[in-house]
C-alpha cells in the first residue's frame, strides 16, 4: 500500500493513520529508508508494508469515515515561539516557572 506525506505530518502521524498504532513506526521507516525522527516532505510517497496495513482496524476505519489525518510536526510558527530550545536555555523564574 502507498501513502502521500501531507503538510506537517511525521511518521508517527502515518503509521497512526494507516496501522492504526504508532507501534509500527519502526517497520514503516525501514520500508521507507529513513529514521523515525527524519522530516517528510509534503507530497512524499510512503510504502506501507503490506503486514502492517492490517494493523488495528477499527482505529484506521475510524480515521477513514471522520477523515482524519494526523499531522503533529511543529510549525514555523510553534518553532517560534522557544527560538532558543528547551532545558539547557531556560531560567527559572523567567521561562522555567516553579511553583
């Protein structure tokens, strides 16, 4: 089965769309020749191993009739929004809240 990579999907967005769990990841990145946390770029074919395609069927049903897809990649905009990281750039009382 392929796969088309839409706007700010992962991997992870994939396999939960097309496995229905995330438990999958691992198989679909080999398939594809990538590593679980590389970038898809819009528009990007994906295979998706015929033994995974079963995967949990009732949730890939599910997404199918309320057209849902997944797709968790921070934007520009959330990337912004920390332009310097997270631990190791934070100080407490300023960006580090502790209560």
């Amino acid at each position: 089965m392929k796969t088309i990579a839409k706007e700010r999907q992962t991997l992870l967005d994939i396999a939960l769309q097309t496995c229905g769990h995330i438990e999958t990841v691992l198989a679909l990145a080999e398939a594809n020749g990538m590593s679980i946390t590389d970038r898809l770029e819009d528009g990007r074919v994906l295979t998706v191993p015929e033994l995974l395609a079963g995967g949990d069927t009732r949730t890939v049903e599910l997404y199918r009739a309320h057209k849902v897809e997944p797709a968790t990649e921070a934007g520009a905009d959330d990337m912004s929004a920390c332009p310097y990281g997270g631990i190791g750039f934070m100080s407490i009382g300023i960006d580090f809240i502790v209560s």
